[in-house]
C-alpha cells in the first residue's frame, strides 16, 4: 500500500517527504529500540516509534524503510527534520498511540 493512501486514510501529518509519499510499504515493524529495529526490520518497512531524534532516518535508511510514523504526536526534533527532508524520508506523525497505530494499519493491510 502507498505511503499517501496509509497518510490519507489515518488522517497523519506527514512532516517529512511528502514527494516521496508513492512508496510502497511492503510490511511493517513497531519498536523504540534502534538495535531491533536494524536487527529484525525488513527493506519497505514502514516503522512505527516514538523516537524524535536524528538517528532515526539513518536507521530507516540503513534498513531501506519506506517511512516512519511518529506515535503520540511527538514534537520532532529540528536536526531530525532536516535530515529526513535531505534524504527525502516521509516521517508522519499521529495522535495514536503504537498499539492503536498498528492495529489500524493492520486493518489497512499493511502487514508481514
């Protein structure tokens, strides 16, 4: 499913490389923990955390992520954002909480 379909249907904020909203997430992976998520993430991912800080897009793009979704509304931070806009990584943000974010992504279909 395209990121803009998931953004548009779950009412997100996308914060972050909206021109690169046609990525396909191909699965999905929930965690706070970068060692996991490097370890256990799949290439088209679409990550969900609550992590704000910049070592979030080098991850995402280590893992070759489709994007990453920002749980609880979390403000993120300003170094972050650039260096999302730079690599052209959509980040998304929501209101939900994790276990609500992906079960209704699960519902959407995105899934393993």
């Amino acid at each position: 499913m395209k990121l803009k379909t998931i953004a548009e249907k779950m009412n997100m904020k996308v914060i972050s490389g909206s021109s690169s909203l046609d990525r396909e997430a191909t699965g999905g992976y929930a965690s706070d923990l970068m060692s996991d998520v490097i370890a256990n993430s799949k290439e088209g991912d679409l990550w969900v955390t609550m992590q704000i800080h910049q070592n979030i897009v080098a991850v995402a793009q280590l893992k070759e992520l489709s994007g990453i979704i920002i749980v609880h509304n979390r403000p993120v931070e300003a170094e972050t954002l650039k260096k999302a806009k730079e690599a052209g990584l959509p980040i998304m943000v929501t209101e939900l909480t994790a276990f609500e974010i992906v079960g209704k992504l699960y519902e959407l279909g995105v899934g393993r």
